[in-house]
C-alpha cells in the first residue's frame, strides 16, 4: 500500500476493553525498567481503527528465533479460530514518556511503510499510578515518511529546512477511546459503589513528589543532550566556515599564480577540484537531535497536565476538609 494519504484515513483509534487491560496486564508484569512490546489486531471501519485483539512479543534470547515467523504463526491460528487476525500496528510501554527515539520512528516508519493504517499505542504504567490512565496513539506525519523513504542522508539541516521539518511535526496523535459493553459498565458502576471510602479517596492523593521529581529530572536529562548536540552544530559550521576560507584563500593563490604565467606567457595552471585538496565536512545528522527537542515537549506537556491534576486534586482536598470542619 502507498503511504500518500495515510492523514486522511484514521481520525480516531477505539480499542476494546478486554485488549486495553491485556496491554496492561502485560506491560505491568514486565516490571520497572522492561520495555514491553507487541502486536494489534483489528480492521479498519470508515476512518476509525478498531483495535479487537493483541498478543505480547515474547522473551527470547535465542538467536535463531524469528520473530516475524511468530507473528505470522500467531495471526494464522488467531484466523483458525475466526478471530480479527488483521496487523494494524504495534505497542508498547514507556517510562514517563520517554519513548522518542531513532528506534521508535525507525519501527513505525516499516510498519507505516507496509501497512498504512497502522498506528503504535504507548502506554505509560507509572502515570497510570498517578491516577491518569495513559493510553496514547501515534503515527508518523506524511513529511517525516517522505523524507525517511528518500534516505537518511536527508536528515541535514538543509534537507529539514527545504521539507519544513520540525520537532513539533514528527508526530501525529490520534485521539483514542475505550470500548466496554453494557455489562462491564454496568459491573465498573456495581464495583465503585461496593468500594471502601478509603479506596474511593485514593484518588485525592497528594503524596506525587517523586513523580515529579523523576519527570523533571528526564527534563534535565533531556536538555543537556540538546545543549550537547547543539554544541556539534556549532562546531560544525566553525568548521566548514574555516575550510571555506582556506578554499578562498587556496583560489585566490591559483588566480595570482595564473595572472603571472599568463604574462610570462607559461601555460596556466590547469583546474583542478577543491573537494579533492579539501575534503568536505560532513554535517551531524539531526534526526537524533529533532527526537530530543520532541521528547523535550512531552516532558514538558506532561508536567503541564500533571500539574494540572495536582492543582485539582489539592483544591479538592481543601474543600473536603473545610467542609469537615464545619
């Protein structure tokens, strides 16, 4: 399938119920630290992708073992027994968000690439602890696809600059729902009403330093990489702007020499290729650099809505307890 109109085919992503707690069922049980990773199932109605079924990517050290014939395998007996067997993407899970990287873009991009629909979900376990269920759905924009198809060799600040490129285009979200039946929203009501007090106030707690204190502590990470990088750039263009004046200063000796055998009446100097006397500096690439920038933003975005919700929570509070006191 071509990728020239993948904008306009998925407005919004719905993933069933049962497929939502498999994912964080699996990515839960990989424990602190673990990537967790696997595939989903489902088709495509209208411009909304439903997402009915999904199965983890295993852990396997063995070398031999091939995992594009297990999923092959896997989709096979999921269709023997008449279930959605259709690949509309991947998922995975993340530490605060800090997904953005030449990897995640480099994984998309092949699934994208064969198969246009498809979309990756990132789910964050520890900001679902905070009480924020965090499902997100991603896909790459039709500028980052056409400039990867044409080669890595384009990611140069002028290759950017000509496709207009920037940090805050690499990606697109794609709105994403829940779907449960009519019992299980019936079941969740009978399960709240059933809870303690004390469960039910869980939500209002104010115990979210360390949270925090982990996310602006990747934003700081995150801000020396950029500093570092920008640092090569730098270097860079001082580079290839002292070469240029030694490449002025090496033709404008070629001109002089000329000027005096022309009248002498000696033959010139023939022409010769500067690129071969000076070797060309190559530029960094700035992929890796337009991933930190991003990941930046979503350290930044998620500390915006963090706190947010802490500001809710502790409004909240103080009212419950004015109201106790009176």
């Amino acid at each position: 399938m071509s990728s020239g109109t993948e904008e306009e085919k998925i407005e919004s992503v719905q993933i069933e119920g049962l497929v939502a707690l498999r994912i964080v069922k699996h990515c839960h049980e990989e424990g602190a630290g673990e990537i967790a990773q696997g595939v989903l199932l489902g088709l495509l109605a209208d411009k909304t992708l439903e997402i009915t079924n999904c199965f983890p990517h295993p852990r396997n050290d063995d070398d031999d073992f091939d995992e594009i014939s297990y999923q092959i395998e896997m989709m096979r007996k999921l269709r023997d027994v008449n279930v959605d067997h259709f690949h509309v993407g991947w998922y995975q899970s993340t530490f605060l968000g800090s997904f953005l990287n030449k990897t995640f873009v480099e994984s998309q991009f092949n699934y994208q690439k064969s198969i246009e629909e498809s979309v990756v979900i990132v789910y964050d376990p520890l900001q679902t602890n905070q009480g924020m269920l965090s499902f997100k759905a991603y896909r790459l924009t039709k500028k980052l696809m056409d400039l990867y198809s044409s080669g890595e060799k384009n990611f140069t600040p002028e290759g950017l600059t000509q496709k207009g490129i920037s940090f805050n285009n690499l990606l697109e979200e794609v709105p994403v729902t829940i779907r449960t039946s009519n019992l299980v929203n019936t079941l969740i009501t009978e399960i709240e009403e059933a809870s303690p007090p004390a469960v039910k106030e869980e939500f209002l707690s104010l115990a979210t330093g360390s949270y925090l204190e982990k996310n602006v502590q990747l934003l700081i990470e995150g801000a020396d990489e950029l500093c570092q990088d920008s640092q090569k750039l730098h270097n860079y263009q001082r580079n290839v702007a002292r070469q240029q004046q030694q490449i002025d200063a090496y033709k404008q000796r070629r001109m002089q020499e000329n000027e005096m055998r022309k009248q002498r009446g000696d033959p010139l100097l023939p022409e010769e290729d500067v690129n071969k006397i000076y070797r060309p500096q190559q530029p960094p690439p700035r992929l890796e650099n337009l991933l930190s920038t991003a990941q930046i933003a979503t350290y930044c975005d998620h500390l915006n809505e963090f706190a947010s919700q802490s500001f809710s929570k502790l409004f909240i509070a103080e009212s419950v307890q004015k109201t106790e006191e009176i």
